[in-house]
C-alpha cells in the first residue's frame, strides 16, 4: 500500500513537472519571434534620422511603429510615437512601442541602453555610418537586408552611387573654403573639423573644410576662425533658440573680418538632409555645390 502510494506520488510529482516545463516551453515559445511569421508583419523601430528617410525609400514606412526624434523626414513619420533621442534613449522608451526589430544608426546609445535592448527579446540591427556615397549605398542594403527587401535596396543604392558619380565633385587648390557652424550661442561659435559629416559633405560638393586642425565638432577661438579666413559660412537652417541672422553672424569677432563676411556669403540647408547621407545625399550636394559656385 505504501509502495503504491509512493509510487503514485511519483507519478503525479511527475506529471506536474512535465506540465510545468511545457507550460514554460509553451511561455518562451511565445515570446520568441517564430520563423512561420511573415517577414512583413514584423513590428519595426527606426532609430535615426537617415535609417527612418531609407525605410521609406525602400517602401516599408508602413511597417514602422515608432521612431526617434531625429526622424522629421518624411512629414508622415511625424505621426510616429518618439521614442528619444537617439543618442540618449531609454530602454523602457523605445520597449513600449513593442518593436520586433530595431534598425539603429551607427552611434546611437548610450551604450547602456543598447546593452539592455540587445539583451531584450528583439532583433537589433546597427546601420554602418560613414559620410561618403559609399556609406549611403552600404546603409541603404544594410536596411533592405534587414527588412527583407534586398534586391530593392540594391536597386536604390545602384542608382544613388550613379547619381552621386555625377553629382560629387573632389575640391582642388582653388576651391571655396567653407565654415560649417553647428552652433553659435552666446557668441561662442562650435564648427565642424574633419571626420565629420559637414567635413564629408563639403568635400563632395567641390569645397573644401576650412577648420582642419581637429576631428568632430569643436568651440573654436575667434582666432582660429579669422585664421581659417572662410569664404562662406555654412549652417544648418534652424529656428527658435538656436536661429542667428545673418548680420548677427557676421558681426561677431571671429568672422567679420573673413572673406566670407565681405561677400555676405552663408548658406542654411536643412540639416538632416545636408548631414544625415541618407537618400537625399544627392539632392544636398547639389544643393550645396550650386550655392558654393553660384550655378
């Protein structure tokens, strides 16, 4: 009698284990993106101005459920829920829009937060940089492979390289030398050195970086910008706080010495389109090099 309760016990103890375990097969099982689901149902996060402008190039806007705040371009991505931004997200932020797959800019962080949504039970996928046609073209298929849409993306990132071979012109010794101003708040003014996006699209509009003694962008002395003499200045089109006229620039120390302050010469792009080398790279070096040249 004791030996067949036992064993009874045994078997029951048994059968709630296999239960248990199934049940959490059955829980993680759920929780896993399946391969039976469609590519196209998946739920995706675009993080980054030019990762965003390239998913709808590619003709999938209608598969993101969220975006960051750099993501201004097209105006329908507006309409997304903001996640943060890019470089200072958090995780629970970009967690709450339920994303199966995150397509991130090179660069986005902090590294923390990335640390935790990699860890998540999402695919995260970081889009190479880089600021020339080439690294438009690499972003472009790194996207479409991530979408499922590689042969697109290899068609747009093929027309785009074509496109920026006619457009892009190397500078030679006789070439504008522009100054890209980030900021001039307070009189104090941030410009753009090499290994920058400025750097990159100024190069490729035939100009040539007038601040080259650092990399990134960096508070420059009013020295070192009467030193650089600029032919032109070149800023991001911006409003609010961060707008300064132009003859508020120009009176200021650093430049109203500058060949650029003689000729009045500034030219504002927007500047998504001007530094994000996302599809409408071409656009901004035309743009840029008809304002540097006066076609």
């Amino acid at each position: 009698m004791n030996r067949t309760g036992a064993g009874g016990g045994l078997l029951a103890l048994t059968s709630l284990m296999t239960a248990t375990i199934g049940a959490a097969f059955v829980w993680v099982a759920m929780t896993q993106p399946t391969a039976e689901a469609a590519e196209g149902d998946r739920r995706v996060l675009s993080l980054g101005g030019a990762v965003t402008e390239i998913v709808y190039a590619l003709g999938q806007g209608d598969r993101l459920v969220g975006r960051d705040t750099t993501s201004t371009w097209p105006s329908e991505a507006t309409d997304l829920p903001d996640v943060g931004y890019v470089r200072a997200l958090s995780p629970e932020g970009v967690l709450s829009v339920e994303p199966d797959l995150i397509l991130a800019e090179d660069g986005a962080g902090p590294p923390e937060a990335v640390e935790v949504l990699r860890a998540a039970n999402v695919d995260f996928v970081t889009v190479p940089g880089g600021f020339d046609g080439a690294a438009v073209a690499r972003k472009i298929e790194a996207v479409g492979a991530a979408l499922g849409v590689s042969p697109r993306a290899e068609e747009l990132a093929a027309r785009i390289r074509a496109d920026l071979s006619g457009a892009a012109a190397p500078p030679d010794e006789d070439a504008p030398r522009v100054l890209f101003v980030m900021s001039a708040a307070g009189g104090r003014m941030m410009a753009a050195g090499t290994e920058t996006a400025a750097d990159g699209i100024l190069r490729m509009a035939g100009a040539r970086n007038a601040i080259t003694g650092f990399r990134g962008y960096k508070q420059v002395s009013d020295e070192a910008v009467a030193a650089a003499a600029p032919d032109a200045v070149l800023m991001m089109d911006r409003g609010g706080e961060h707008a300064i006229s132009d003859e508020d620039l120009f009176a200021s120390p650093a430049l109203r010495t500058t060949p650029a302050a003689r000729a009045g010469k500034v030219i504002r792009m927007d500047g998504l389109k001007l530094l994000g080398f996302g599809p409408r790279t071409v656009e901004a070096v035309t743009d840029l090099s008809a304002a540097l040249h006066g076609e």
